[in-house]
C-alpha cells in the first residue's frame, strides 16, 4: 500500500518546508518536491502543515483512584488522542503494594490490547520495592519499559520513602532507564490538609491552598539531590510551579541530566479557576494543582529557552457527575485529575505559536520530538524521515474551532477550556499509513495500536 501525502508543508523539530511524503505501509519511504511515484492513495495537504504524530508521554487511561476509575479507557481515550493529533501515548501501570513489576504490566496490557487505537507503552509506577522488585526493575528495561515513575505524595497510597526512592535511583542508573517522578512534599501537604479540614475548610479551592510552590519546589530540589547521588537522569512530570522549575533551571546549568515536562493545564488555567461557583471548582482538582496567575509566562519561557523539554497532558478525566462530586463535602475526596488528551496541540499551537512564545519548530519538538528522544521512541516516532513510522498529522493552522463538552470526544461531562476559541485544527491523522482521523471522524480500529517497547538509554 502505497500513499503520497502532496503539497504540504513538512514540519520538524528542525525544519519548516514544502514536499511531498511517501508511504509505503506502515513507514515513510521518501521525501521530496513533486515526487513522481505512482500511489495506491493520493492526499492532497496544500494548505495544511505536516506534522509528526503527536506523543503524550503522561495519560491514565482506565486508571482506578480515589475510589473510582478516570472515565477514559483505552478505546475511548486513544480515539480522543487521535482526534487531537496524537499518534502514540506512554500510559503509566500501577504496581500495587505486594505485587511484582511483571502483574502490574499484565494487568495493563489487559487493559490496552484489543481496545487502543494508537500505539501505546507503559512507564511503571513503582509503590513498593522489596530486594525482588528492585531485581526486577532490570527485567521491565529488557521489556521495553524504560521509565519507573515514583511518588513523593500520597503517603499510604503511591509514596515512596526517600531510602527506597534512592535504591530505586541506583538501581536504574545501573539499567539505563529514567526516572520519572511526582515531586510534591506528600507529608508536608498531608498536614495542611488535616489542618484545612479542621478548619471546616472543604471547598474544592482549599485542595490548592494545602498544596503550596514550596511544597513542589522542595520535592523537586531533594529528588535532584538524590539523583545526583545516585547517578541517575531525572525526568519531573506535571511541572507546575514556577518555584520547581527553578530547581530544575539550576540543575541543568549545573550539567545535570535534569529534565522536567508542564502540561497544559498550568499554561491555560491557573488558580481563579477554583474560585468558580458552587462546587465548579472541581473541574480543575489536579495534583500539582493550578497555580497563581503570573505562573504560566515563567513556563512558557522555560519551554522557549529548553528548561522544560516536554508538554503531556496528564489526562486523568473524572466526571463531575458521579466523580468528582465523592468531595462534595470534602476537597480532599475530590479524584485528582483532568482531561487533556485531545486538546493539547490545539491549545500549544494557539497559545504557543500563534502567541509568538514558540516557533512552529519548537511545537513539534515540544509535543512530539523530545518526548520521543527521552523515552526511548526515536527515531521511529517524533519525526518525519524515511524510515520512521508513518504517524502524521495534517493539520490546518488557518482553522477557528471552539473547545467543548459538547464536540469533545473525551468520555468525561466536562472540559476544563469549554468555550475557549483556537485557532489551528487536526484536519488528518495517520497511524502507521493508515488515516485513522478524516473530516472530523475516526475512521480507525479499536485494537490497532501495538504496544511500544521503547529503547533504553544509550
Ligand atoms: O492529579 C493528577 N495529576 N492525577 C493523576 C495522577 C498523577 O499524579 O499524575
Ligand atoms: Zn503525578
Ligand atoms: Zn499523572
């Protein structure tokens, strides 16, 4: 099956011009001007950019917390995805305490296989780590999943020690995997929240007011002490305070491997939010949680100057029906989390590029590249070269549409952006040669998406 993408405008990490793209199955054969190939199937993209698939290293599809399960699974989720851009997501599977590394992997494949619709890996979070967990941390690198996240919050729960955080640091600096780490001062937090709630403090603002900067910044310092110790490449996700990312600035000015990602949410949203009527504040309960209006620009400039190196979304979607109203009467009840898995490129494009924050170039390696890079997916995925995986995005930088519930195809009752208007849209969407996203519809298959094993670091 051959099919030559026309006219276009090829947009990398690198490079902004006009060619046309051949595909033969599932890879990009050629690139040239007025290529003269006979094809199976012709896309005419004057007009539009072609982009490389978007990556989302950072989504729970299916995940159960706080007593519920986030509302997207892998069907519904990666037909979102795909409908916002995004060819390929690294989900996270949760070891529970008493479990291996191995049945927590089990369990999520069970979960994606037969139903996601774009290729997907699995970083592991890591909750307990006896001598034989940590033994097998070796195991998982083989496998393909290269990247353990681990928690500094939610004692009891996901929250790692400090001593077993650093074994845990050792060992993968020995394995040539990443960390990936939630850094939040968990006990601190777990004091201010107890404090609040005596208080009679339940509204859902107070979620942000018990988890201040410091309590990030603090988390993000010591998780770079402790991977400097240990040796080891240290990825923070969801980056939301300011005050963090100047741990990170400095860590890198230091030559350490201190890599961090923000999502969207802490460059579109921010603290008023929660001051939303009634119990709308909910919407945007979400950990690390929105900060102060002023925050986002800091961000924006450490993803221009490459102090941030990544946007994922952190999609985690609750419906407030049923959902997020279990914390009606307790903010602390609220399930942490946010939809984003199909708004991400339309808001970076809008609020990035057309913004003149980011170059066009600067986006795809934002959204796209540099994800791919550090996890272990380049260069089949993140960019647009003979050979790579034919995941491409036609998309229309010209197009107004407007950000809803209404149109979305997240399966949550809400969008964190709704009304918000962009301009830029996903016209085309390619997994593997196949159009899998075309005038507005999916046209792919529940089931197509293979799994990702990813490439430990070299
Ligand atoms: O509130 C959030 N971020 N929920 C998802 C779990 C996590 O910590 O990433
Ligand atoms: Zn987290
Ligand atoms: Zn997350």
């Amino acid at each position: 099956m051959r099919t030559l993408i026309t006219g276009g405008t090829i947009v990398t990490a690198t490079d902004t011009y006009k060619g046309d793209v051949l595909i033969e199955d599932e890879r990009i054969s050629a690139i040239g001007t007025s290529l003269p190939l006979p094809a199976d199937r012709t896309i005419d993209a004057k007009g539009k950019l072609v982009l490389p698939g978007g990556i989302d290293v950072h989504t729970h599809l299916d995940m159960p917390f706080g007593g519920t399960t986030s509302a997207d699974d892998f069907e519904s989720g990666t037909i979102a995805a795909a409908h916002g851009g995004t060819t390929s997501v690294v989900d996270f599977a949760i070891q529970y305490k008493g479990e291996t590394l191995r049945q927590a992997w089990e369990a999520w494949m069970k979960k994606a296989e037969r139903k996601a619709a774009i290729d997907y890996g699995f970083h592991m979070i890591v909750t307990d780590l006896p001598e034989s967990v940590e033994a097998e941390m070796d195991a998982m690198v083989a496998e393909g999943i290269t990247s353990f996240k681990l928690f500094m919050a939610y004692r009891g729960v996901l929250m790692l020690d400090d001593g077993s955080i650093f074994r845990a640091f050792l060992r993968t600096a020995g394995n040539g995997g990443t960390i990936c780490m939630h850094a939040e001062n968990g006990d601190v937090i777990d004091v201010l929240v107890r404090r609040a709630l005596a208080a009679g403090h339940t509204a859902p603002k107070w979620h942000a007011l018990t988890r201040p900067p410091r309590a990030e910044a603090e988390a993000t310092h010591r998780a770079i002490c402790l991977a400097e110790m240990a040796g080891v490449p240290l990825y923070v996700v969801h980056l939301s305070a300011a005050e963090a990312l100047e741990q990170i600035t400095a860590a890198r000015d230091r030559g350490l491997p201190a890599y961090a990602e923000t999502c969207p949410q802490y460059l579109f949203l921010s603290y008023a939010n929660y001051e939303e009527p009634g119990f709308e504040g909910a919407k945007y309960v979400m950990s690390p949680p929105l900060r102060a209006e002023g925050n986002e620009e800091k961000l924006w400039r450490g993803l221009a100057g490459n102090d941030l190196q990544a946007i994922s979304t952190d999609h985690c979607p609750f419906c407030m029906k049923e959902q997020k109203e279990l914390g009606r009467n307790d903010f602390s009840k609220i399930p942490n989390g946010a939809p984003g898995i199909e708004t991400r490129l339309h808001l970076v494009h809008d609020g990035g590029v057309r913004r003149g924050r980011i170059s066009l170039n600067r986006f795809v390696e934002l959204t796209s590249t540099s994800p791919a890079k550090i996890f272990g997916l380049f260069p089949r995925k993140g960019t647009i070269a003979p050979g790579s995986d034919a995941d491409l995005v036609l998309f229309d930088p010209a197009k107004k549409h407007t950000l809803s519930a209404k149109t979305h195809h997240m399966r949550v009752d809400y969008n964190p952006y709704e009304g918000r208007e962009v301009t830029g849209k996903v016209d085309t969407v390619l997994s593997r040669g196949k159009v899998i996203v075309e005038n507005e519809k999916f046209v792919g298959k529940a089931g197509a998406g293979e799994f990702l094993k990813r490439k430990p670091r070299s």
